[in-house]
C-alpha cells in the first residue's frame, strides 16, 4: 500500500520540529499490529468486573478525532487519517468492574510497516499496561480511550521496539465526570519517534494526571506533543515531562493545555524538565497555555540542565563510581516523571521497565 | 609519627585562587574522637570536603594521610569504601531515587557485595528504630522535600549502615530537635570503638552528648588552640574574641 497523503507544512506548530515526511510510512504491505491480553486472574475480578477484547467499530475512533476536531480545527491530522487508512477496524478493550491485578497487554509489532488502532473503555477500576515491542521498521498506533462518569483508570505504557525502528502513537482520552486517567510513558525505544497525545476533561470533577520520562541515545529523535482540554470546569490536571538525552540524541516535548471559556475552577499544570548528558545531545521544551476562562489556576515550566556534579559527587561519597552514581541520577530523573501519578501500580511497572531498560542501556 | 588513621600536615587549599585552609594539621587516631569548633568562615567544613575529595578544591600545599598511604591517591568513592564517611551539612536531594534503593546500592558498593535482602531488613530495622525513622521513609525521594532534621538522621542513617573507619560529621547536630539530638549522639556513640570521629560544630550541647577527646579550634584556615572538653565549655563561656585577639 502507498500512502499519498500530503505532508503538512512545517509552519503547522505540530509538524515544525518533526516534519510528517520523516515520520510517513514508506510504501510497503501493512501488516496488523497484534493484539494479546494477558487477562487476570478471576480471583482479582469483583462482582461484575470483568476484561473483554473484540474487534472495534470504525466509529470508535472516528469519533475520538472529530471530538478533538473542533477545539482546534487547522491542524491537519496526517498522522490520524495516515493509520485510518492502514489499521481500518481495530480492538476494543472493554475493562468493566474494579480490578485489583494490572491487566497486561502486549502489542507486537511484526513485518516492515505495522499499523494498529486500540480502544480502551473503562467503567470502574482498572490498571493497564501496554507494552510495545517487535521488528518492525516502522510502526503505528492509535489508541483511544473513553474513561467513564466516576471511573479510574491507570495506564501504564512501555515499549521495546528496534534500535532503527520509526514509530508514529496518536492517543486520543476521554475523561468523563469524577473520573481519571492516570497515563504513564516510558519512551525508550525505536530511532525516531512522534506522539500526538490528546486529552479531554468532560466532565466536572475529572481528572488527568501524565508522567512521561524519555530516554535518548544513539542519534534518536523523540517528539512528545500533549494535549489537554478542560471542557468543564472544577477539572484537574497535571503533566510532567522528564527527558534524559545522551551521545547525540534530540528530544523534543511540546504541551499544549487549553482551559475552554467558562471551565472556571479548573486547575492545571505542565512541567518539563530536559537532563543533557553530553554535548551533542539537544532537548526543547515548550509549554503552552490557552487559558479561556477567568477563575482558574494553570502553571507551566520548562528547565534544561547538565547533570547535577552535586548528586554525583554525594552519591560517590557513598560508595558509588562516577559512571554508577551518573547512572542512578538519570534513573532517578526518569523515575521522578511518574512521581506525580500518585498510583502505586503503575509506577511500580514503569520503574521496573525503566531499571531493565537501563540495565540493558550500558550494553547499547 | 604516621601510624595515624588521619595524619593532616600543613595542609594549604583554595578554592579559584582564594586561600580557605592555610595550614592546618590534625591528627586522629583510630578510636579517637575529635571536636574542630570556630567561627562561620574559619574553613571546618572546607576541610571535611577535602578530605573527602570534592573537586572543587585544590590541596595547594601539605599532605594528607589515611591508614598510612597518601589520600590524595583515592577517588572520592574508594576513600568511601576504604572507611571513610562524611555526613553532609547540606545533603543533595536526588529526585526519583527512593531512600531504600539508594542505601542498598550504597552498602553494596562499600562492602563489595550486595547484602542478603532479609540480613539488610532487620539491620535497616534495627538502625531506623534506633534513630526514631517511620518505615516510610525508605520509599521517599534521597533527601526531596525533607525537613533539616530529616536529612541529618538520613545521614546518620547512612553511617550506622556503612559502618566506617573514619566518621566526619559537619554540623551533624544543627537543625535537630532535643530527641533527634539524643538519639544521634546515641548512634554516634554506638560506633566501633576503632572508629575515629571528626565532629565539626558550634555548638557545646553536641559535646556533651559525645564527649571529644580533643577539641581544636580552627580560625582563618587554621587550628590555633587544642585542649580538652574544658576548652568547649570555655568557648560557650566566653567565645571566639579572646582566642581572635591572640
């Protein structure tokens, strides 16, 4: 299949830092991105709660971009409609009742071009890890998600792709009243990289909390551009963007929070935070707010630094060589991107994916 | 005289050309408990970072030796493994690295091999019992949002794990409550009886509570006056000036 879509010019403020033509799949066969649930145990499952996977209907994700269409219709969506056209159909991933294990679901991407669409709806509690990992030179994932009136749902999201692997991730959340999505996103693999992450608080009293810590080596290129819209008022949120860029990797993380007229009471905060380990390695970080409301409260801030020769030197005093307390900094800087999620599980995942991933690291 | 476990000679450093230490000598013997007081600036904590190898300072002149071979000769983290301990005036915080995590590895790299994962729970137990620390701190962040008193019983913490040769303890006391203040002097006191201590205060109430062999007074980069406990409760009588005009 040949993708012919046109390239969105570079003056698009999604585009500017990595251009779609970097990014756009070369013309080969798709192959479906698969699908395995690792569903609990029964004993974890509460009365009524249950897991169920099935194959989604278009409008599952048809809706979940015009829903963001309106809030800002210039943007042109090459990235939504590119893996519309090479993952037509999808799953579903319904988690009703409350949970009390982490439900694992593994994507694997196989074949040179891989495109897969996954919906996620959750009507109680639940913990979800989706993790990442095949062949694949190029791979391509929409993954939308509708978090219902008074659910929780955490997201844990890790991924092991190939060194020189290209890889595209649109998410598209819905929150509705008194609920929350708690996301995390360990970025560690694949060459070049572009996430488009979209959230809608709507309904009061939502809540959505983002940690996302990224690891750059090599010559990677790592793009993380979120979103999120407070449609209500009395709605929170908060993002925190940790990357840690080495040798001559290029990080870029690009946050866009948009507080609609009348969501008074709402309360919003963006951080993001840069550690250069080398010379060559460069990280951007642009916060933006859009606040259309009068009564709220929204923050944003970006820092970039070297590493801190202070927590070097401390934890040599105790013991550690250079290379390993520098290790333990960055793994410490990486693991604080998740310290806000407040959410024990997932935390615990991502951490633990994180010391594997560093562990293997020394060896890249 | 070198069979010292820290002979310091004459010792010159300075930090981007301004003279700190201008020629201090001091020695300590294992099991020896030693006191440096002084006004702000007079260089005590200057030289607890030298001897344990902050790079921002440059040795310009005199020797320093530990266990009878050259310091100079060690990195910062051999002179940890080979004994040596410096409980920081103000620790760094490192985000993201949780209490627990960062003393295993600690102990680990000092003993040379990872402790029994039960073996370090009791003893982990055993010392956080002994310093009044909820169990809750070992998931916190290395020193992140932590009051003083909580950063200096982390030190404290840290020391009665790695069990050192050489304790110096920069202005350990300062920021600690009555019970804190008690329950440190405790573990301090608590150490091996061939481990020597450096304590680096201001104030007498520490001394009392771990009483020094020596007291030295240390002014404009040197050690101008020793004697014994009795030479804290003067400097609490009647302070620095006399000394300073001399």
């Amino acid at each position: 299949m040949t993708v012919t879509r046109p390239a969105p010019l570079r003056s698009i403020h999604l585009w500017r830092h990595t251009p779609w033509s970097w990014m756009a799949p070369d013309a080969h066969s798709v192959s479906p991105l698969h699908v395995e649930l690792h569903p609990p145990t029964p004993s974890c499952l509460a009365e009524g709660g249950g897991v169920d996977l099935h194959q989604a209907s278009e409008d599952r994700f048809s809706t979940m971009v015009r829903a963001h269409e309106y809030t800002r219709p210039d943007v042109e969506d090459v990235a939504r409609a590119t893996l519309a056209e090479l993952a037509y159909g999808g799953q579903h991933l319904d988690l009703h009742g409350d949970l009390t294990e982490v439900v694992h679901v593994d994507l694997v991407a196989r074949g040179e071009v891989c495109a897969g669409r996954l919906h996620v709806r959750c009507t109680g509690h639940a913990t979800l890890h989706i993790h990442l990992s095949g062949s694949a030179a190029w791979c391509g994932l929409h993954l939308t998600g509708q978090v219902t009136d008074g659910a929780h749902l955490a997201v844990a999201i890790t991924d092991e792709l190939g060194k020189d692997a290209r890889f595209v991730r649109c998410d598209d959340w819905h929150v509705g009243r008194d609920a929350r999505l708690t996301s995390g996103t360990l970025s560690t693999g694949g060459f070049r990289r572009k996430s488009d992450l979209r959230h809608h608080l709507n309904g009061t009293g939502g809540d959505v909390r983002i940690g996302i810590a990224v690891h750059g080596r090599g010559e990677r290129h790592d793009d993380h551009h979120v979103e999120i819209h407070h449609h209500l008022g009395h709605t929170t949120s908060s993002l925190v963007a940790n990357t840690a860029c080495g040798d001559a990797s290029r990080s870029i993380g690009t946050g866009r929070l948009v507080i609609a007229p009348g969501a008074d009471g709402s309360d919003a905060g963006q951080v993001f935070r840069n550690l250069l380990l080398s010379e060559a390695a460069r990280a951007d970080a642009i916060p933006e707010l859009e606040v259309l409301a009068d009564d709220v409260a929204a923050a944003h801030g970006a820092a970039s630094a070297a590493i801190d020769e202070g927590q070097v030197h401390y934890l040599m005093c105790r013991g550690l060589d250079r290379s390993t307390a520098e290790d333990l900094v960055v793994e410490g800087f990486l693991a604080a991107a998740f310290g806000e999620l407040k959410h024990e599980r997932v935390v615990g995942v991502l951490r633990d994916r994180l010391v594997v991933h560093l562990d293997c690291a020394q060896e890249w | 005289m070198t069979d010292g476990l820290l002979v310091v000679e004459d010792l010159h450093v300075e930090v981007e050309g301004t003279p700190i230490l201008n020629g201090v000598d001091l020695r300590i013997n294992a099991g020896e408990r030693h006191a440096i007081m002084g006004l702000n600036g007079a260089g005590k904590s200057t030289l607890a970072s030298v001897l344990m190898g902050h790079p921002a300072y440059q040795i310009t002149g005199g020797s320093i030796t530990y266990n009878g071979a050259p310091l100079e000769d060690l990195e910062v983290f051999e002179r940890a493994r080979a004994g040596m301990f410096l409980s920081f005036q103000y620790p760094s915080a490192i985000p993201g690295v949780q209490v627990g995590t960062f003393l295993r590895r600690s102990v680990a790299a000092v003993r040379g091999e990872a402790p029994k994962a039960k073996a370090f729970r009791d003893e982990l137990k055993t010392a956080m019992d002994a310093l009044g620390m909820d169990r809750s701190f070992l998931a916190r962040y290395v020193n992140d949002g932590f009051s003083g008193g909580e950063k200096k019983r982390l030190e404290i913490l840290q020391m009665m794990l790695l069990q050192p040769r050489l304790a110096l303890l920069d202005e350990t006391d300062s920021g600690l409550d009555i019970d804190a203040m008690r329950a440190v002097a405790g573990a301090i006191n608590s150490l091996p009886s061939s481990c020597g201590v450096l304590l680096i205060t201001h104030y007498k109430r520490l001394l009392d509570l771990v009483v020094p062999d020596v007291v030295h007074v240390m002014i404009n980069g040197r050690i101008v006056e020793r004697g014994g406990p009795e030479l804290a409760e003067r400097l609490e009588q009647h302070g620095y000036d006399g000394i300073v005009a001399q």
